[in-house]
C-alpha cells in the first residue's frame, strides 16, 4: 500500500488538487494492489483551504502515516525528515525549494503545482553517450574565444570537420573567420534559432552563451526544434521557476539540459562545450585529446578544470566529464549521468564531485543501493568545512548551501560511503582513492590502460606569438599623430584630457593633428578664423549647388557633403596650395611682382590667389581685409603677404577684377605663419605646402557649410530639383 502526504500552498486551485488526484489514480493503476491513502496537508488554515477540501475526491482514504511527503513548505519537509528519516526511507520532496529524499520506490515522482498545472517526469534522462567525433554544435551569442577554444580542440583530437556548425547572433548574419587548425575558416551566423536549426540539421548540441536574462526563452526556443538533443546553458541567475519549465519539458521530449551555471562537457578526443577544462596547454596537460576510461561528473565547472587534471596523473584520463552547474535546480543531475556512464562500455569507473547543500548526491545514493551502478564509484562531496562556521554558510554556488544535517557535505559523504562508494576521509585523499581503485581495475583484467598517443601541435595565433617573443611581423599602417592603446587617446602625445582641462579649441587640435607640434595662440586663433571665414560662401558657389541638389534627391549626409567637396579643385576653394607656391617660389627667387606676373603669362598660367568673379579693386574682400588686419596685428613678420599685395597692385593696373582674393590670401599668410614661427624648417615648409595642407583648411571650413545646407534643404522639404529650361541655351 503506497501512502501519500500532499501539502498545497493556500493559492492552490482545485484544479490543482483534481490534477494530482488524476496522477495519484495513474500510479494506482500502475500496479498497486491496494487502495491508495492520501492525506492532503494544508500548510495555511485559511478559507480557500477549506474550500479546497470540497475537491477531494470521496474516494480517498484519509491516513496519518504517509509513505509518501510532496509539500510546499520547507520546514515541514526538515520535520518529516527528522521525524521518519532514521526509521524509514521514504520518498519525500518540497517543489517549492527544490530540497528532498528520494524514498526506495520501484519509480520516482517529482512534479510542481502550478496554478491550474501539474506536470510529472521521470528522473532518469536517456541513457548513453552523448557526444561523438561527430558531433557538431550550434553556438548562441557569439564568443570568439570559445568558439577558437573548440575549434584548436577539434584539430588537436583529430576531427575531420568542426564542432561549430553555425552561430547565432540575432540581429546579424553573414559570417564570422575562425581558425580550424591551419587553416582560415568560414562559420555560418544566423539571426535566429529556428534558421540555423533548418540550415544545420546535424547540429543536435545548443551552446548557450545568451546572458541570464535571456537563457530561458532562447534554450526553450532550442529544444523546442527537433534537430536539438542536447541544450547547454552557460549562464548563472537564470530565475529558477524558468529552469523548472526547461526541465520539464526537456524530459518531456528525451532531450538533455546541462547546466544553468555551467561550463559544459567534454569528451575526451572528440567534442567539448565552449571553455570546458581551459585552454590548449591545459587540454594537453589533462590528456584530453584522446579517450581514457573514466566517467566524470561534478557540479563545478572550476573544479572539474581540477579533477581532470588529477584524473590524468593517476589514471588513463577521461572518457567524458560533465559540470552541471551549482544552480538549485541543475537541468541534470550527478545521478542521471552516473547512470549514462553506467552504459557507456568505454567507461570502466565513475568519479563524481558533489557539493553541501541540496539532496541530489542522495538520489545517487539510492541507485546504488539498488544496484543500479555496477562500476567502480569514487566520490566526495566538498564543504565539509561549513561545519567550522557558527551560522549557515553560502558558497559559491546558489545551490552550494546546507539547508540541514542531511545537505551537509558529512551526511552525504557517509551515506555514499555506506551505499559502496569509495569515499575518501578528505579531499586532499581523493586523488590517492582515485589511483587506488583504478589500479585495482588493471590489476583485475577489467580494464586496460589506454594507449598514449602524441597530438598535434595547435598553430599558434599572430598576436600570442609576437607577446611571447617568438616571432615578428611587419605592420601595415605607421600613425605618427594620434595613439588610443593607453587609458585615453593622445593627439601628438598630448591626452585628451590636458586638450580639455587646458581649454584649448579647434585651432590647437589642427596643429597637433596637422603639425604634429603645439602652434603658439596667434598661430592656431588664425586658423581658427580662416575656418569661420571659409565655412560658406552662400548657395551659388558650385560646391554648394551641388550639395544642395543631392540633399534635393532625398540623398544622405554623407552624399551630399561628399558631392560639394567633389568640386573643390583649381577652379574652386582649391587654390590655397598653388598661390603659397608661387608667391613663395617668386619672393624666394627675388622676382618683382611685373616679372612674376609676366613670367606665369608667358607659361599660360593664371595667377593663383588673383582674381575674383564680383569683387573689384573698389570692393574688396571683407574677408580679405580681416585676416590682412589679424596678421598685421599678431604675426612677427607679414613678408609674402606684402608681397601678394604687391603683386595685387600689379594686377588691377591691367583688370579691376585681379584682386588679392581669400585663396590668395589665406596662402600667403600661412607662409608667413610657417616662417614667423621659427617652428619649422626650410625643407618642413615646402613639404607642408606640397602635401596639401593648405587646401585642407579649405575643404575643413567648407565643410560646415555643405553640411548646414544639407540640412537645411531636408529641413525645408524641398522637392528634387530641375534646372529650368529658360536657363539653357539648346543650340546644335
């Protein structure tokens, strides 16, 4: 006769108690030969208690000695433990916490009461292997080092194709270069689950990289697409009623879920989860590369790094080791992969690494008494040390916390050691009872040490190579004005912060940009007035038209701005560089400004800097007058800018129109400004007005402009423009 005791919360609804009811009747009808006692323990006296009584079946026989406790309230479940647990063993477990002790049942039952829901699974998940050489995986949310890691794992054990079939990354597609041993590969990217599925049907493994806030949806959306078995969830935090839906439905469906909270699997030489047990050398170290013949299991993925590492000193190595994460409620338990190892021929002893806190390591308990496991177990369940702390102490991992004497790692410790585990009296013995029982397998015949064998060397990346000394490259680009590898950015080596805290503006940013050196005040306010006053010229200059009449057919920034800059040449804001050229070719020379002019007549060359389309000897510049009347007040000497003046005489004897205009004089001056300074040699000036430094401070000013006319245009909602016909002559 199988006895229940069932406590609902007070929220419970009668659809609630009609569901478990329903699942009572199943097990009943299962094989029971009596009839079933059931006593409904309501943890909360309130009405709606009262009112759920009225759902319970007549049927049911009322009994104050349960066989089988399912509650909601924690301390209820410590009271029954404490008060049947050292007489008999029966199933009991709390769905609000998690927290129970599996009872010696021919089945075992877990279910939780949700508004309106029930739902039940069995414990034990599918049997067998659960990676191959292989196997290939899907990777959500892109991680370029663990994709690298698995991919150097791949080669090092010797796979023909990679573990990595696709990556999800929502919001983008393409693909991403990776490295497969020597060789530069191409990895699919999807935006979504249910394409990448579609596109890699022999992808069965979902890594999980999602953060917790988004773990839950993006690991149901997984296991919800058929071509997915097994689910890996990397993050911790993920809320704990979604990992319940997780499991359940995972069970539901014969599908496998490790972790939350983990750093995934590995089996040896074939495939491995994301950074499962560490970098190359690590691997190496640990013997990874190839299969050994221990089934290894923890819930720390820290510890796991550890143990294979110990496994490999005193055994052949891991066939496969699994973390399956520290949170509460871990999608599988030690237990449900000591039972897959338990069929895994290759597998010839079993090692698990449990923690304080929770019941799991007692389920692992009962299938050995049971005689479930047939292999060599070595165990140890850490945080024994809890017992030194005066109040209850929280580990590292959520899960890692003694909820009573039975969660302690003492009490799981001795019930595995009792139960015909080989259980060390302390961690620092568990290496020593590993070798101990392994030598005992090769001393029996039942196994054979594995082969060594030697792996591949991993092509070591660029950038670790040239840290480590090993190699040197060329580069492909020397800058010379600006460095972001510190703290903050630096212009000439001058950090940001000093160009803000020191106050200086735009002129000062050009001249350590430009000129790589600080310019004095008058140097760089000169620049700065020569942006303001080249900034626009209004919309008739051709560079403005054109950026207007682009903006005008409903083009980008960019291409509008681009279309105005695109005139500017000899014939338009272009002639800053070739006046300073010839005014200080001339000057230098020692011509007069009648054998300068003369001279460029004869060569059929027009005199950059001279001449303008409205301005006349009677209606100068005003532009023109002010930086004459800037550089008369600041600059030490103004000599090729008199000398422009004077050629400028010249010229209006022969036109009204030939006078100094901007171009003229922005060249002219900057020559002063370069030799005035007495901050740049000789060879520095010529270069600077070879390069085109000048006309840069052309295209800089106008710049402003055309993108203010952009604007402008966009802002009005002005239509695409067509020339008018009366403005065309149409001739053959």
């Amino acid at each position: 006769m199988l006895d229940s005791l069932f406590d609902f919360p007070s929220k419970s609804s009668p659809a609630a108690i009609q569901s478990t009811y329903l699942i009572i009747t199943t097990i009943q009808n299962c094989g029971e030969a009596s009839p079933l006692s059931i006593f409904f323990y309501l943890s909360q006296t309130s009405t709606a208690n009262k009112s759920h009584s009225q759902h319970i079946p007549s049927s049911v026989i009322i009994n104050p000695n349960p066989a089988f406790l399912i509650t909601s309230s924690a301390p209820i479940l410590d009271s029954w433990i404490y008060f049947l647990g050292a007489f008999s063993v029966i199933p009991i477990y709390c769905w609000r916490t998690g927290k129970g002790l599996i009872g010696s049942l021919p089945f075992s039952l877990f279910f939780d009461v949700y508004e309106g829901s029930m739902g039940s699974s069995e414990v034990t998940m599918a049997t067998g292997q659960l990676f191959s050489k292989t196997t290939q995986a899907l990777f959500y949310n892109y991680k370029q080092l663990p994709i690298q890691r698995m991919l150097d794992f791949d080669f090092l054990c010797g796979r023909e194709t990679p573990s990595v079939a696709g990556i999800i990354n929502p919001g983008s597609e393409g693909f991403q270069k990776l490295f497969f041993g020597q060789e530069e590969i191409a990895i699919p990217v999807h935006t979504a689950i249910e394409a990448a599925c579609a596109a890699h049907p022999t992808a069965d493994v979902f890594i999980n990289f999602a953060s917790y806030r988004s773990a839950a949806a993006s690991s149901m959306a997984a296991l919800k697409q058929p071509t997915i078995r097994v689910v890996a969830i990397i993050a911790e935090g993920v809320p704990e009623s979604d990992t319940k839906q997780l499991i359940a439905y995972a069970k539901a469906n014969n599908k496998v879920v490790i972790g939350p909270a983990t750093v995934g699997g590995i089996q040896a030489g074939a495939f491995k989860i994301g950074d499962t047990a560490g970098t190359i050398d690590n691997i190496i170290q640990c013997k990874l590369y190839r299969p050994g013949s221990i089934g290894f299991v923890s819930k720390s993925g820290g510890m796991s790094n550890e143990l294979y590492n110990t496994i490999a000193r005193v055994t052949d190595g891991i066939y496969e080791g699994i973390a399956i994460g520290g949170d509460v409620f871990p999608g599988s338990t030690l237990s449900d992969h000591v039972l897959r190892f338990n069929n895994i021929p290759q597998v010839k002893m079993i090692v698990v690494l449990g923690e304080l806190g929770g019941r799991d390591e007692y389920s692992l308990v009962e299938a050995l008494k049971q005689g479930k496991i047939n292999k060599p177990v070595v165990a140890w369940v850490s945080g024994t040390c809890a017992t030194l702390f005066k109040s209850e102490v929280q580990f590292g991992h959520a899960g890692a916390k003694s909820g009573g004497e039975m969660e302690s790692a003492q009490a799981k410790n001795q019930a595995l050691r009792e139960a015909g585990a080989a259980v060390p009296t302390s961690y620092e013995a568990f290496e020593g009872a590993i070798k101990e029982t392994f030598e005992k397998l090769v001393e029996e015949g039942k196994t054979t040490p594995v082969k060594e064998v030697t792996p591949p060397q991993i092509p070591e990346d660029l950038n670790t190579a040239i840290k480590s000394g090993k190699v040197r490259a060329p580069t492909h680009i020397i800058s010379t004005i600006s460095d972001d590898r510190g703290e903050e950015p630096t212009y000439a080596g001058v950090p940001m912060s000093s160009i803000v805290e020191q106050g200086l503006g735009v002129g000062d940013v050009i001249s350590l940009l430009w000129f790589k050196r600080s310019l004095p005040r008058y140097c760089t306010r000169f620049i700065e007035i020569c942006v303001m006053l080249c900034a626009d010229h209004g919309p008739c200059v051709s560079g403005a038209h054109n950026t207007i009449v682009t903006a005008r057919a409903g083009k980008d920034l960019v291409s509008s701005l681009v279309s105005g800059l695109l005139t500017i040449g000899p014939r338009f804001g272009g002639a800053i560089d070739d006046a300073a050229r010839y005014f200080k070719d001339a000057y230098d020379r020692g011509l007069t400004p009648y054998e300068f002019v003369e001279s460029m007549k004869k060569k059929g060359i027009r005199v950059p800097g001279i001449g303008h389309r409205i301005k006349r000897g009677d209606n100068r510049d005003k532009r023109v007058e002010l930086l004459q009347l800037f550089a008369r007040t600041n600059f030490p000497s103004v000599k090729y800018m008199e000398y422009a003046v004077e050629v400028e005489t010249y010229t209006l004897s022969k036109a009204n129109n030939l006078v100094l205009n901007v171009d003229g004089a922005i060249g002219s001056l900057f020559l002063d400004l370069l030799a005035g300074s007495s901050m740049f040699t000789k060879q520095e000036i010529d270069e600077i007005v070879g390069i085109g430094y000048l006309n840069g401070l052309f295209v800089l000013a106008r710049s402003i402009g055309l993108i203010g006319h952009t604007f402008d245009q966009k802002r009005l909602k002005q239509p695409l423009y067509r020339h008018p016909w009366e403005d065309v002559l149409y001739t053959k």
